[in-house]
C-alpha cells in the first residue's frame, strides 16, 4: 500500500472511531426527557429568547411584592394557583411598547380567562407608566429601582422586555428575554396552560 493510503486509511480509522460511527458502535437510546430537551432546543432556535423549562426542571420565583401604578398592594405568585405571565417592561422602552398591545389583548383573549397577567414596570416614571398601561388591562407593579426585575433567575437584571410564565404551582415555566416573535405570544402562553 501506498505510504499516502496507509496515511488516509489510519485517519479514516481514526476519524470513524472517535464519532462513534463504526458498526461495533452501541446505539445509547434517548430517555423521553432528553428527546424533549432536544425538541425544546430544535424550538427556541425558531424563537430565540424563548426558553421553556421542563417540569422537573422549574423552579420558584421568588415573591415580588409591591404596589400597583394605582398604589394598591400586589404580589406574585398569589396563592390562587394559576397560570400567571408577568411582563417586564418601561414606558421608554421601544421594543416594549411594540409588543404590549399583544400582551392586552391575550389578557381579553377568552381563552385565559384562567391566566392572571401582571406587568412589572421598571425604572420608570410613574406619570409616564401609568398613561401607557391605560390599555393594558392588568395591573402593574411599580419596580421604580429595577429589584425586583434583577430577583426573577434567568432574566438579566436589566433586561427589557422580559416575561415569565408561571405554571400554576407558582414555578418558572418558559422566561423570554427580549420582545416576544410577534404573534406568538398566545401559543406560547397555551402550551403552559395545557400541561
């Protein structure tokens, strides 16, 4: 044998040993969740900055307490045990004020009737915040120094907009960095409604 084949069939040995694809090679079979957290990966790259978590992997939001745009004391979670989608957002945040008119009309959307939503508005002024949540048609909890926003895990402590969904025992379902792939926002909320 040529010293140049020898060379290409050692790399070739080489090469197919070290990606596991020789025919000796065992076959390791996925459990359900590792095919679901590939599934999950396939689909966040379709929506970057959407992340949903699997049940066994969720964990609970710490309480954000405070007072609405009104002055009304708020908290989350609540003990009602339900679905319950929390948006970050700022009256001087372009990418928020685009997507909150989605996020007004899922809340009206029949569909939820059983999905509380709660805006959490940081760094904001509070003239400017509550002339912009006329519309919304859910409550808001002032986040005046941006606390509460930097306790939620896996959400930038200045990152906006930013939502959470919570399942309804209160754990962290699917977190979305960024402004959420326009008119998805329905389903995204449904596939944690539907567990």
């Amino acid at each position: 044998m040529k010293p140049e084949l020898t060379t290409i069939a050692a790399a070739l040995t080489v090469i197919t040993a070290l990606t596991g694809c020789s025919p000796t090679t065992d076959v390791i079979p996925l459990s359900n969740s590792q095919i679901e957290q590939v599934q999950e990966q396939l689909e966040g790259a379709n929506n970057p900055g959407v992340r949903y978590i699997l049940p066994g992997d969720r964990t609970a939001l710490p309480n954000l307490s405070g007072l609405d745009l009104d002055g009304a004391p708020i908290k989350v979670p609540d003990s009602q045990k339900q679905v319950t989608v929390i948006n970050a957002w700022a009256s001087w945040c372009p990418p928020c004020k685009q997507e909150l008119p989605e996020f007004a009309e899922a809340a009206q959307n029949p569909e939820f009737t059983d999905v509380r939503f709660v805006g959490l508005n940081v760094n904001d002024e509070l003239a400017a915040a509550q002339v912009i949540s006329l519309g919304q048609g859910y409550p808001s909890i002032l986040d005046i120094e941006g606390a509460l926003l930097a306790k939620i895990p896996n959400i930038p402590p200045q990152g906006l907009p930013s939502t959470v969904i919570l399942d309804s025992n209160g754990l962290v379902a699917t977190t979305i960095i960024g402004e959420v792939p326009p008119g998805e926002l329905s389903n995204i909320i449904m596939r944690v409604t539907q567990e």
